[in-house]
C-alpha cells in the first residue's frame, strides 16, 4: 500500500472512533473448551487476531503465548494485520486485555488455572514505535494486576508478560522508563549486546535469513551448529528463542523443521495453524 494511501485509511479511520464499543469482559469465558491440564508454553500463536475467536482459540488449545498487531489510531489501539483491516470495536483492550482479566479472575490468579507460569502476550507495533508504546504503557496501567512488571531492578511476575515487538523506535522510551509493564523482543544482534533478560527477554528474528533449510532433505550440519549455538548463548543469558517465517504448510517438511526446533530447545515455535501444532507437540511429550 502507497503511503499516502496508508495515511489517508488511518485518518478516516480515526474519526469513526468515537462510536467504538468494547466487547464485554464477560466474553472472554463463553466457548472455552474444557479445562486441560498441559498448557504448551512452547507454541506461540502468529497472528492470533486472524482466528475465528482471538485469544479464546489459542487458548482453547493451550498455546502458551499469543501475538497481535496493533496499529494506534485516534487515539486507540486497533489489532489487525493491515490497515485496511481496522475496525473500530477491534481493540486490543474488547480482544485481549478485558478477555485476559476476565480470565485470570475466575481462575484465581492464572491464565491457565493450577498453572501460574505467565502467557505471552507479543504486541507487534504497526505504527511509529515510541507514540504507540506510550499509549500502549497508558493501556496497561490500567491493568497493572494482569501484567508482569520490571520496577527499580527488579521483575515481579504476572499472569501475563507482554512483550513489545515490532517498530523499533519502541525501544528508547522503554529503556528510559524506571517502571515498565512491558519488555522488548530482541533480535539475534541482541546476543552481542549487553541488554539484560530483564529487558530482552525474547530474542526473535526471521528464519529465512539465518538459514537456507525449510524442512526438506537432511538439516545441514552447519546450520544445526549454528541453530544450537544460538540458543545456548540466549539461554546463558536467561533469554527465549523464537523463529518467525518457518514453514508453516501441513506436511513433512514442517514437521522435520519443527522436530529440529524442539531438539535445539527452541523455547517458541510459530504457527498460524493451532490445532496442527497443538497435535505436534502433544505427540512431542516433555516440551
């Protein structure tokens, strides 16, 4: 999309929020399969606002971190992939913040209930960086209880992490920040760097990148070295391991790529497609 045009979507768009209508807290609960004991921290939800249900699926199949995009918008932040996507009741308060809330409340203080391990909450910013992460720390101060917090040195965990990925202009005023209820999702460069876990706790990057394997044939043997290395250099640093642009078309392929993850003890794997993850990893007991 020209950038004129992107503008000139946001600008219109801007100004039918005034009618914006939250969806009701209560929500967050109606449909949710029935209570399993395993949550999959490992399995991470790419583009979660696309599913029928936002969050509730994800959930439903005990994906242990979400992500949404958000564009700031009048005002608001919105969740879609694409501006021509926005719509005004699609906040990520009505999809995600409430519906968490809610969730923690009637579980007693946990998004999965006997579970107290926090969900990932990834926020991709779509617009300039450092004004939508300030709106976005406005947001969640008003659910400081939801929220693991990072406060004069120390992190004090939540039922949920959110971690801010995205525009990178993010990062500045989130550095300069003594209080934040929010933590910034690195790249590999990062491992080269002295940003503590408690501010980059998850180091991301694209696949396609980094490495020329997409599941088909044998893994080459530099590449797993590198892939290893990798992790175990985060891992040193008390930090998360994720892959964006992996394969992600049912088949062999993906699986074998997926199975090359696991074995390197990548903590996220990145799918549009819940219920096939879920059934991968279920098969892939202890992960």
């Amino acid at each position: 999309m020209a950038l004129t045009t992107r503008r000139r979507a946001l600008t219109t768009l801007g100004a039918a929020l005034t009618g914006t209508v939250a969806l009701p807290a209560a929500q967050a609960l109606a449909g949710e399969q029935e209570h399993r004991p395993r949550p999959l921290w490992r399995a991470h939800a790419h583009n979660d606002y696309e599913h029928p249900r936002p969050l509730l699926d994800a959930l439903g199949h005990r994906f242990g971190s979400v992500e949404a995009d958000v564009f700031l918008v009048g005002g608001q932040l919105l969740v879609a992939h694409d501006p021509e996507d926005l719509d005004p009741s699609r906040t990520l308060e009505s999809l995600y913040l409430d519906p968490l809330a809610a969730r923690v409340r009637a579980h007693r203080g946990s998004v999965y209930r006997g579970h107290r391990r926090p969900l990932q909450l990834l926020i991709d910013i779509k617009t300039e960086g450092s004004s939508t992460y300030l709106e976005l720390d406005h947001r969640l101060r008003r659910y400081r209880h939801l929220f693991t917090t990072w406060a004069h040195g120390r992190v004090f965990p939540g039922p949920v992490t959110a971690v801010v990925s995205g525009d990178r202009a993010a990062r500045a005023p989130m550095e300069a920040q003594r209080v934040r209820r929010a933590f910034y999702d690195g790249r590999l460069t990062d491992l080269a760097t002295p940003a503590p876990a408690s501010f980059v706790p998850l180091i991301s990057d694209n696949w396609t990148l980094n490495f020329t394997w997409q599941g088909v044939g044998a893994f080459p043997s530099d590449e797993r070295r590198k892939l290893r290395g990798i992790v175990r250099t985060a891992h040193t640093r008390g930090q998360r391991v994720r892959f964006w642009a992996t394969p992600d078309v049912p088949g062999p392929a993906r699986d074998a790529l997926w199975g090359e993850l696991v074995a390197a003890d990548v903590d996220h794997l990145n799918t549009d497609d819940l219920a096939g993850l879920e059934s991968f990893l279920d098969v892939h007991r202890g992960t």
